[in-house]
C-alpha cells in the first residue's frame, strides 16, 4: 500500500478517536435547583410572609408552593397560584399566615416537568404565631452587691432634684449610750489649777531660782585667772634660765 493510500486511513482513525467520548456522552438533561432559602425550617412566622428560593428543574412545565399542617401532612393547599416561568433565588410566593391559625406548619415546593415527573423540596417545622405575642430574650438581672452605701445629697443637690432642704439637711438623732458594768466614772470636784507664770530674768523670783552664788563665781573666776598666769611667769622662767645654762 502506498503511502498515499495509507494517509486517509489514519486521519480516519484519530478523528474517530477524538469524536468517541462525545458521541458516546449522554445528551445534557439540564440544571435541577429546586429550594426555599426562607423562611427556614424550625422558624416562628406571622403576618404576610415572602417564599424565597428557586425553581430551576430540566424540561420545566412550572412549579407550585403548598402548605400543610404538621410535620408530615396528608393534605396540602395551594398558596396563591401555579407558575410557567423558572426562578432562581428571588421571590416564590407571597403567603399570609392570617388566613390560617396559629399552628406548626410545612411548606412544598414542587417543580413539575413537561413528561409529568416531578421534583419538590420539603421545609418542616415552621410555627405561625400571629395571636401569640412575639418572643423576647429575658433581661439578665444584676445582683445589686452587698454593703453599698447610699450618699446623702446636699441642701443644693435636694433643691434641685425636687426633695425639701428641711428633709436632706435633717441631722441624726445622737443617743446616750450608758458605760459598761463595773465602770465608774468620776467627775473632778476640785477647780482646775491655772497655768503658772513665766518669771522675767533680772527679777527677784528668777534670782532666787538659781541653785548658785553668783558673787563666788567672780571670785572663782578672778582667782583661776591669777593662778594660771602665775604659771605663765614661771614657764617662762624656767625656759630663759635653760638657755644661760
């Protein structure tokens, strides 16, 4: 075989090989996304509530949202009407719990397709409460501590808050309290002496004061003074008559 022969064969061949895997693949059946993002399941709802989620199923004829009672109801109820067009994440429907009473609730959403199968989506658990008061969190008390003392607000600080002056200004009673058992107490008879005056120097009262004589203190002074230059005179003696020696 030539070369020229054997060319066509091979291309033949490799494009059988690259075309195989998509010929032999399944034809793509679509997207499925089919959900209710709220309200969520295990939640308390009133009033007018919105059904948010989407709708997307694979050869889509429309889809429709229903309640029932219960966690798992027998019977199911259509809210607001069927829709022929696909949704994804935006409003489903529009349902108003006022027309139902308070009770536990589930809601379906169901996507039918063109052939008549169909896919759903169940949310359980929901709790319309519309005559029972909304729920609140309990405040938290805080224990007041123990040994507080309360000020007591000035004449100002009354005046200004609205209490009498008279009333913030009352002084406390003071009560007499007796002394132990067994203790006397005894009140002096005598009158407190007076504080005793200062003597002057000079005067006859500081004089007599003094434990010495002044006149022998002259004398003693005059005759140490005498006595010590007797010595003087003598030193110097003594030295000059070593000196001529």
């Amino acid at each position: 075989m030539s070369r020229r022969a054997f060319l066509p064969f091979v291309i033949a061949l490799v494009f059988l090989a690259v075309a195989a895997p998509a010929l032999a693949a399944p034809l793509r059946q679509g997207e499925l996304r089919l959900e209710i993002i709220s309200p969520a399941a295990g939640s308390e709802i009133r009033g007018i509530v919105p059904i948010i989620g989407s709708a997307v199923v694979p050869n889509f004829q429309f889809y429709k949202v229903e309640w029932g009672i219960g966690s798992n109801p027998s019977q199911w109820a259509v809210i607001g009407s069927i829709h022929d067009s696909q949704v994804t994440n935006n409003q489903l429907e529009v349902w108003d719990t006022n027309s139902v009473p308070d009770d536990t609730y589930t809601l379906r959403l169901t996507g039918v397709k063109n052939d008549g199968n169909w896919e759903e989506y169940v949310v359980r658990n929901l709790r319309v409460s519309n005559t029972a008061p909304a729920s609140t969190a309990t405040p938290t008390v805080t224990p007041t501590p123990e040994g507080t003392l309360t000020p007591t607000p000035t004449p100002d600080e009354a005046s200004s808050n609205g209490t009498p002056a008279a009333e913030a200004a009352e002084t406390p009673e003071v009560t007499e309290t007796e002394p132990p058992a067994g203790v006397q107490i005894i009140a002096p008879t005598a009158a407190i002496m007076g504080p005793t005056a200062t003597p002057e120097l000079g005067s006859e009262s500081a004089d007599s004061l003094l434990p010495f004589d002044t006149e022998s203190l002259k004398d003693a002074f005059v005759f140490g003074g005498l006595a010590m230059a007797a010595v003087f005179v003598l030193v110097g003696v003594v030295f000059g008559i070593r000196r001529l020696i």
